[in-house]
C-alpha cells in the first residue's frame, strides 16, 4: 500500500483521476489519447514553413508540436454516409492570411485509427469524405479535427475548432448536419442527464437510435437515461444517417426552485408537399418539475395572418408533430409561432420529419409577435450589437434550396437594420449582398439560390459558405436545405467561428 504521504505527493490530476475513476466515473477521450508516437517524415515545428505558405503533402506522414496553439472539434462518424465541412474563417475573420495545419483522426474505442494532416490555405473551404476517409476496419467511431496555427489564439473559443459534418444516404443524397462539439470533459466524467436526449416517436421500428459521445463506448445504441452528452442520432435500417443534433446542457437540479417564466419562439417552414414537424418539449430543459404543467400555445401565421391555432396542456416530456396536432397539412410556407414556460431560458427542439424522421435544429427566441386583430407588435427594444456567423450551403443539379431565416428584432430609436449576406465557395468566389431589414415582420427569410442565381444556378460547385453580418444586432439565424424531389430538409443554426 502506498503510504499517505506518498499519495499527497503524487500530482493533483492523478489523485483526482483515482478518485473518479473509483466513484464508477466514466474514462473521456482526452487529447493525449489522439497523439501517435510512430514514425513520421517530418516533424512540424513553430517555425515550420506550413504555417507561411507552405503546402503539405497529404502523402507523407508528419507529427506536430502540441505545444503550437491550436483548437479541437470532434463530430460523429459513420463509415461511408460522412463528411467533413471546413471553412477558414481565420483568414476571413481574424486576419491569418497564412495557412493552417490541419490534422484529421477518427477514432474508434479510443483508439486511432485514421491520421492524416492536411494545409488548409487562405479562403478554402473544404469538403472531406469517403473517398479520404476509406477506411475499411470500422463502421462507426467519432471524426476529431484539430486546427494548428501560431497565431491562433489559445482562448479562441475556449479551445473549440467549429466545422460541421454532413451525412448522406447510399445514393449520395444530402440527409442531415450538425456542427462539432469541443473535446473538453475532464479524464474521468460522471454521467448525467442531459437536454435534448430524446429519440423521436418514430412508428418506423427498423430505424436505429444511436448515441455519440466522447466515452470509450463512443458510439453505442441510444438510451435517454443518464449519459456523456454528445449527439443523438437516428439511422434507417441502410444505416443512412435520417436525422443529428447535439445534447443540451447537463440537468441542474438548483434551477427547478427557480420562477416559471414565459417565453416565445418560432420558426418557418417552406412550401412543401410532405414536410411535418415534430415539435418537441422537453422538461429537463424547461426545468418544470414531474406535477407541474406546461402550457404550450401554437399559431400557425400565413401571409401576416394567424390562421390556426391551439393549446396544448401536459406535464413532462412531449413530442407531436404539427400535422397530428392540427390534424391536416400545411402545404403552404408558414411560420409556428410557441408559446410556452419554463424556469430559465431554453430551447425547443424540432425534427423536420417527412415521410420520416427529419433532421433537427432547436428553436429560436421571437422577438415580434401579432396580436389578436393580426397587427404586428415587439416584445423588447433591443441594443444594438454586432454579428458575423456562418454554416454551409448545397447545391446539386439544382434539386436543393438553400433557405436563410433570420429573426428580426426591434432595436431602440432604429427602424431599420443592416445586415451583409457574403457568399464565398469553394473556388474562392465571394460576393456580398447589403440589405435592410425592416420592423415590418417576424422573420426575414431569404432564398439563397434566387439571391445569388448568377453564382448557383447551372454551377459545378457542390458548397459554398454564406456568412451573416451586421454592426446592429447578433440575430438568431438559421440555414437549411430543402431537397424539393423529397421534402428532406438538412438544417442547423448559424454559429461564429
């Protein structure tokens, strides 16, 4: 046995590891665990020509100083349905107009089994999927890519590298996205409950529940009891990913003594022949305790109009979908204004379902609502505040449309809002497009393949990025992309870098 005085010797991570680990807390994928010791070409160092200009060879195998600051995001894999969408928003953003060194890794059980580093030049954005993965030794595991660069702050994003993944059916068809996550749990991690684990009501029994997380079992059968966070994800029996998104916050107990408030959101909808969405409300993210009600109101607005509407009273968790709660279809393009309470700001959660489950994105607040006699009122004036965010867009032989939603606000002793839509794709083509938003609407809502018809239309590209700014207001935004032969939407918030 070791003696006491030779434990309180030993270093403060290991005695807090012991620890954990003997409470039953999960072992977490840490960074150390990505790092190979093996035989490299070429080493890269601080001063390394591939952070000038500098091109690496994707055939050679190199190693990197940890030391160099760099970010880290990680995203669910399944073998031959992903891929990987980076974008440099350094040399678009923050003025690193050098290349970035990029080292890929999937990892199955903790262990790696896939590493290649990559430039990433000024202005690329770049798509990665099986024809660079191929890898054939497993089916499923979690893609880790880590961004190196000098000039790269170590606090930028406390640590986190944003970029998205993309899944595809087997015909090559755009399914679903989600952004990454960052890789900052500590070695050894207590499962709790989290937000947004749920798996939806699916009448469909071959489709497969799957949780992602950063534990040694990384990606298992779903279960929405205690877990790692990560993302939840649902595959049909081709294991074609249908639907991801990402776990909420971990259950607090101290915020179930708090106030029930009331709270607003909405989203919109296109016009659609199949399209149903699956509303869902979940109380460990409203925090409202087992026997205390919800009250949910929801409004159906076309043309500026209110056209139906209903309240809905339950306790616990809930899911419909729009078509179950109103009992017909709404095949025009309309707004679903919530109305709903909870003890701390929250999210809902919506699955785009079709003729199956759909991919999800979770609610954002409304700042304007109409009032019984249908004219159009806000709720706060807002201060002015800036933004640039981003996501991804897809274009294919022209069977998807690519929508941005933009939830208008009302700002004090303003009117109107400017706010900039940049495109940029693939072959560094940029265009910006200046418009005004005006207090005349809950929503702004722009077709992007119509705004830059002159850059989509008849093009070879297959993505793009579009980049929402403005000095006046941080608005709530959203892309999807609406396959029109199958009413598949693929669809996630935009986020900053």
């Amino acid at each position: 046995m070791f003696s006491k005085d030779t434990i309180l010797n030993l270093p403060k991570d290991i005695i807090i590891n012991t620890i954990n680990r003997y409470k039953g807390h999960k072992r977490c994928l840490q960074k150390s665990d990505i790092y190979q010791n093996v035989k490299h070409d070429e080493f890269i160092d601080q001063k390394s020509k591939y952070f000038d200009n500098g091109i690496l060879d994707s055939n050679k195998k190199f190693s990197v100083d940890e030391n160099i600051n760099h970010l880290t995001g990680w995203v669910p894999y399944i073998k031959d349905k992903t891929s990987i969408l980076i974008y440099n928003f350094f040399s678009v953003n923050y003025s690193i107009r050098k290349n970035l060194v990029l080292k890929i890794s999937i990892l199955k059980n903790h262990k790696v089994y896939f590493s290649k580093f990559l430039s990433l030049k000024q202005y690329d954005i770049i798509e990665l999927g099986k024809n660079f993965f191929d890898l054939k030794s497993i089916k499923n595991g979690i893609i880790v890519v880590q961004v190196y660069h000098p000039k790269i702050s170590k606090k930028h994003g406390g640590g986190q590298f944003r970029f998205w993944s993309k899944y595809y059916d087997e015909k090559d068809n755009y399914m679903a996205t989600v952004h990454s996550m960052p890789l900052n749990f500590k070695k050894y991690t207590k499962e709790k409950h989290y937000g947004r684990n749920y798996f939806p009501n699916d009448k469909i029994s071959e489709n497969k529940n799957i949780n992602a997380s950063l534990q040694l079992d990384d990606v298992k059968e779903g279960d929405i009891g205690l877990s790692m966070g990560g993302y939840n994800m649902v595959l049909d029996k081709q294991d074609n990913p249908l639907a991801i998104w990402h776990m909420g916050p971990a259950y607090n107990i101290k915020n179930e003594s708090l106030k029930i408030k009331k709270y607003y959101h909405c989203l919109w909808i296109p016009k659609n022949e199949n399209i149903n969405p699956r509303i869902i409300v979940d109380n460990k993210e409203t925090f409202l305790g087992d026997s205390q009600e919800q009250v949910l109101k929801i409004k159906i607005i076309s043309d500026n109009k209110i056209i139906q509407e209903k309240e809905l009273k339950f306790s616990n968790f809930f899911e419909s979908t729009i078509n179950e709660i109103f009992q017909t279809k709404f095949q025009f393009d309309y707004i679903i204004f919530l109305e709903f309470y909870s003890k701390l700001f929250s999210y809902l959660q919506i699955n785009y379902d079709n003729k199956s489950i759909g991919d999800q994105v979770h609610t954002h607040r409304a700042n304007f609502y109409y009032d019984d006699t249908n004219n159009l009122k806000f709720f706060n004036e807002e201060k002015e505040k800036n933004c640039r965010k981003f996501m991804h867009i897809y274009f294919k032989n022209n069977e998807y449309t690519n929508y941005l939603v933009v939830h208008n606000a009302k700002l004090m002793n303003k009117k109107k809002k400017n706010i900039k839509i940049r495109y940029l794709d693939e072959n560094h083509i940029e265009e910006v497009k200046n418009i005004e938003i005006e207090d005349d609407k809950i929503l702004a809502i722009f077709n992007l393949n119509s705004l830059f018809e002159d850059k989509i239309k008849n093009s070879k590209l297959h993505k793009a990025v579009i980049q929402l700014e403005s000095k006046d207001y941080n608005f709530d935004s959203t892309i999807f992309c609406h396959n029109q032969n199958n009413d598949k939407i693929a669809i996630d918030h935009l986020t900053g870098g």
